[in-house]
C-alpha cells in the first residue's frame, strides 16, 4: 500500500531544490504534512484542492517513513496518515502530474 501526497508547483519546485520541506501553508499551521491513501484520495482532492491547478501528486511507502507517521482519525472517524516531521524527497518513491477535470484535478484511476 501507499500513501500520497497532493502538491501544488511551488510546493512541489521547494522540495525538488531543498530536498525537503514542511508542507502546504495547512500543513505548516497543523505541525505535520497532510497524506491520503487511494480510497481517500478523492475526498482530499475535491474538499481541499478543488480550484487548483497543475498539481503534482506524489507516492510514498509509509512503512518506510517510520515513527513520524501517525494514523489519526478526522473528524468523520476515518484513519489520515500525518507525517510529524519534514517531508523528504527522499522519501518520494514517484510522482506524476494530476489531470485537470472540469470541476478540479483528477484522481488517477489506477491506485492502489
């Protein structure tokens, strides 16, 4: 299983020249970076990200991340992985491009 991380281009151009980076502004103002799994993925994408563009998203093991990743329930009771430390481009196994739908970006249909 893995889990993803929605990434906007700037966000995206930051971790790419740093290497690591703490997240999107909501990701900053909570502590911890913000993940989904597959199942999640749309949820996450119309609620939070439904007027953007370009959109960059990226795939991570969590079981690879160790200790800093926690499970936490939202407010509906459902299990969000959080990162509590910076995201790493090392950490990020690959990355493709969101497609832009007409009502927002576009889960990919083929995760897993």
């Amino acid at each position: 299983m893995l889990i993803y991380k929605v990434l906007r281009p700037a966000e995206w151009r930051e971790l790419e020249s740093r290497g690591e980076s703490p997240g999107s502004p909501a990701d900053r103002a909570d502590g911890y970076v913000h993940f989904s799994t597959a199942a999640q993925l749309e949820g996450t994408l119309a609620r939070h990200y439904r007027a953007e563009r370009a959109l960059v998203l990226a795939a991570l093991d969590p079981d690879a991340l160790g200790p800093a990743l926690r499970w936490e329930p939202a407010r509906d009771g459902s299990l969000f992985p959080h990162l509590y430390r910076p995201l790493a481009r090392a950490d990020v196994i690959w990355t493709r491009p969101l497609a832009d739908g007409p009502d927002g970006p576009l889960a990919p249909p083929d995760l897993a």
